[in-house]
C-alpha cells in the first residue's frame, strides 16, 4: 500500500467533501487539504432548483456537513482559492499561482453552466449552478419579475421552470428536442414528464429552438426558432454543463470533456478524480462515462479517495448503475440505469393517467434501467436487480411477484 | 449516539437501508422505520456514512 502522508482535494464540494468524509472515516491521520474556489462551506446544490428557489429553505440549511463534523475531520479547508495549474511528475499543484507538494491529489472540480452565446451583459439572463446564482434568481422572482422564459426542459431547466410557476408566474419552458428529456426517457415516458407540466399550467413549446434573446441592458423578449417572440423579464438558461478541467492545461493529464481516468479512477500515478468532472470507462458498460448526478459524486469521491490509498494490484474498478432523482411540482422522479431511447418500456406498477408509476426498460433480453414518478422505493428495488445484472424476464418475473 | 430522521425530507428510497438494514428499514407502506435509534458506538461509522449518502441530508446523526 502507497505511504501517504498529505493528500490533497481540489473541488470543496459534494464529490470533494464526500472524499474527504472517507479518507478520515478509513483512519488516514495525514494532512489532507480541501481546495475550494467559491468562499462558501461546502453547500448542496439540488435544493438551489428547488426548496432554496422557492423560498422554503434558508441558506443555512443547504450545508453539506454540520460545523462540528467539519472540524472533526481537521481539514485544511482554504476556501475562495483556485487551483491554477498541476505538474504530475513533481507533484505539485499550484494554488493561486503558489506551488504545494501533495503525496495524492484528487480532482473534483466539477462543472459550470453553458451558456447561451451573445447573452452575456444582459441582465435578467441567468443559469443556475452555484449558490449565488441560485440566490439571484430566487430574488428575481421575490421582486417583481412578471414573466419567466427557461430555456432547456432537462432536469434543472424542468425544476426551475416548475418552480417559477410556483411563484404565480406565467412561465414559457422552451425545449429543442421533440419530447423533454426524450433522449434519456425515450419518447413514450417523456410524455408523461410533458403532461406533468401542462398538467400544472406551464407554457411547454418543445421542438423549437431560441434564436435571439432580446434587449439592450435588461432582457425584454425571446425569439424561437418558429418565429414565435415571448416577452420576458427574467431568462434561466439550463442547456448543460462543461467540466472544469482549463486549470489542467499542460499537466499532462488527459482532458477530453473531462479528466479521462482508467477504470479505477486513476488519471496519472497519485491522481485520481471524481464526480462531474471525471470521465472513466464504466467495465459494466463498456463504455467511458461522465455522469453529472448526485449519487454519482458520493460513490466517486469514495472510490477515489480510497483508491489513492491502494496500490495498482489492490485498486478495483469503479462500475456503479448510475442514478438520479428530480422534484417537479409534487412528483418525484427518479431513474436508474442507463436506457437507450428506443429500448423497450414495460409499466410495472401504477398507471401514466395516476402520475405515479415505475417504468422498465429493457433491450437484447436484459433490463437496462428503471424510471419511477412518485415510487422510490420501487426504484430502489430494481437498482437492486440492475446491479445484479438481471434479464428482462427476470424483472417481468420479479414485477408480478409484486403485485 | 442518536439518529433523528426528517420525515419532511425523507422520500423512502432506502438508500439508508442498503447500508443498516438493522436501523434503517422502508415497509410496504413507503414508510421508512428507524428500528433503532440509539446504536451503539461501534456503529457510528456506518451511521455517518448512511447521513453521508441519503440524497435528501434527511439523516442527523447526534451526540
Ligand atoms: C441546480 C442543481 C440541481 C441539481 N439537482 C440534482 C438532483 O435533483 N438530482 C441529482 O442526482 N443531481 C442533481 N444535481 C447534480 C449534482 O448537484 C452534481 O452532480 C454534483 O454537485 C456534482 O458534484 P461535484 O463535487 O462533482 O462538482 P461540483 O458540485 O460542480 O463542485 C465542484 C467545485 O469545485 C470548484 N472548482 C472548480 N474549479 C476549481 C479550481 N480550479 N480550484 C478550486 N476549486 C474549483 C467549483 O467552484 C465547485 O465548488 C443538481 C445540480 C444543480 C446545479
Ligand atoms: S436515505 Fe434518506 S431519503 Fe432515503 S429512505 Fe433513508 S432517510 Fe429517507
């Protein structure tokens, strides 16, 4: 096993924390060092779509650790620093242009938000990533706002869209694509995702794209690729994420959408990443991944944690069934797996006309992936066969046994 | 040690309960149980790691 007695996390936030959590909770008593460039304490981002934007939660109650289990790691936390550059061979990493040793590095920087180009210096315009952004917003619609545009129905996009509505607001939710989030819930259960919203008042106009958002200083209007133009106030951008990896140029790291790592993680002797910005091929897909979910930074940052405390003969791979959640209105979605669009969809249990139901997808005789609208626990089930690598009858078989 | 849930904020994926299934344990009813909410000492590890992992931070592990 590597000697260790400094390691060092660049990224102060879920994947990074959640490493940190498990270099202590396994007994490492060596330096560790937490980088992190926002100056807040390590926050939760899913409730700056949600509890925060409504206005139901404080600040205070999106922390990721409480301040006594913070101290109790012992960390060297140095918030509002940027890592600026990495050389592997001499292990070091520089932060804000000061070069530091480290024995293992692990990355975890994330990503940030496309953006919409030609927008920039428009006030009104947003996306929602940091908890800045997400403060911004919530006040915007606190203050007067009278109409919302979102642009893009994936998941965040879909939640502060449903939000706004939340706040009595007309809101347009414009998706290109001809069904929301078609490309990962195939076309039959996206539909059900598209009732949902008309269900609860939204402006829905899918297929379409945003030519030009409009105004000199302060956003008046969208114009879509139909031609239609909606007056707005207040924009929320939400077409995707790029990972952070700029500071990386030149470490000789391969970046390529991500920090490329093998399959345990490792992108370079000693360094290893995690979470939304690591890309590794996942052996139970054959398949190099980047996957942008919650659990997935949690599960990430433990392995790679763990896997700078082992030598290339102990190192296992990492090959999870990826996983997310999402609020919208009252349902609560969830998908396991990993689905193909045109994969076939079987209802287990409840009913599309319910709202409340657990879908199966299947394709070559094997499950692929699981979606549930208010039924977590049922997804947690079939996680359970996902992992076991069950076949599309064994599923079937386990779903009648259910009911 | 004690474990305090959020039923607020719990939302029944028993996540918790792949971890300690001998403290943490969603019925048929979609209801998650803490059948024990004071584990020894010996069990504070997992129940950080539980705290660690649930999606919605509904799990408070106290002193
Ligand atoms: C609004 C919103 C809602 C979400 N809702 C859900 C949900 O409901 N379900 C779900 O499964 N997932 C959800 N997610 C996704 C989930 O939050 C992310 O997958 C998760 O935050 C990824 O964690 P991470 O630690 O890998 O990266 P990040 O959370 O992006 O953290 C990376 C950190 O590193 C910092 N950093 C970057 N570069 C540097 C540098 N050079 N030096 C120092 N620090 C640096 C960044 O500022 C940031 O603080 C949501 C995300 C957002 C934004
Ligand atoms: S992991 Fe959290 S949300 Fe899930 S059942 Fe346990 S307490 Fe509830």
């Amino acid at each position: 096993m590597p000697v260790r007695d400094s390691v060092t996390i660049v990224g102060a936030s879920l994947a990074g924390l959640r490493a940190a959590e498990t270099l202590r909770r396994d007994g490492f008593e060596g330096r560790l060092t937490l980088i992190g460039d926002e100056p807040h304490v390590p926050y939760d981002r899913p409730p700056l779509s949600k509890q925060l934007l409504a206005g139901d939660w404080d600040v205070d109650r999106i922390s990721l650790s409480q301040p006594e289990r913070m101290a109790g790691l012992d960390l060297d936390l140095r918030l509002g620093q940027r890592a600026t550059a990495l050389d592997v061979p001499a292990h070091t990493v520089d932060i804000e242009g000061v070069a530091e040793g480290y024995d293992g590095l692990l990355i975890a920087t994330g990503a940030r938000c496309r953006t919409l180009p030609g927008t920039e210096g428009i006030a009104g315009v947003h996306t929602l990533r940091t908890l800045d952004d997400g403060i911004a917003i919530r006040d915007a619609l606190r203050s007067g706002s009278r109409r919302v545009v979102v642009v893009g129905a994936g998941f965040i996009g879909a939640e502060v869209a449903a939000t706004a509505l939340g706040y009595g607001l007309p809101v347009t939710l414009v998706e290109a694509l001809p069904v929301p989030m078609g490309r990962v819930l195939g076309d039959t259960v996206g539909d059900v995702v598209a009732g949902v919203h008309v269900d609860n008042g939204m402006d829905l106009r899918c297929g379409v794209g945003v030519d030009e958002v409009c105004g000199t200083d302060r956003v008046e209007s969208v114009r879509l690729s139909d031609g239609a133009v909606v007056e707005a106030d207040l924009v929320v951008v939400g077409i995707g994420v790029v990972p952070n990896t700029e500071w990386l140029q030149g470490s000789g790291l391969t970046v390529d959408d991500g920090v490329l790592c093998d399959e345990t993680c490792l992108a370079a002797p000693d360094v290893t990443a995690a979470g939304d910005v690591a890309r590794w091929p996942n052996p139970r897909y054959g398949e190099v991944m980047r996957v942008e979910h919650w659990d997935n930074a949690v599960e990430q940052g433990a392995h790679a944690a763990r896997r700078l405390m082992l030598s290339d003969e102990e190192a296992e791979p990492f090959s999870p069934v990826p996983w997310f959640w999402s609020d919208q209105y009252d349902r609560k979605v969830q998908m396991a797996g990993r689905p193909r669009a045109d994969d076939e969809v079987s209802v287990v249990d409840g009913s599309f006309e319910e709202r409340r139901f657990t879908a199966i997808y299947g394709r070559d005789g094997r499950l692929t992936a699981v979606f549930g609208m208010n039924r977590p626990r049922q997804v947690m089930q079939y996680r359970g066969l996902l992992e076991r690598g069950a076949s599309w009858s064994e599923a079937l078989e386990f779903a009648r046994d259910q009911t | 040690m004690r474990i305090v849930v959020d039923y607020d904020l719990c939302e029944s994926n028993a996540i918790c309960m792949q971890i300690a299934p001998d403290v943490f344990e969603v019925r048929d009813d979609d209801f998650l149980y803490v059948l024990n909410e004071t584990p020894g000492e010996d069990r504070r590890a997992v129940m950080d790691e539980a705290a660690q992992r649930c999606p919605k931070q509904a799990i408070r592990v106290e002193d």
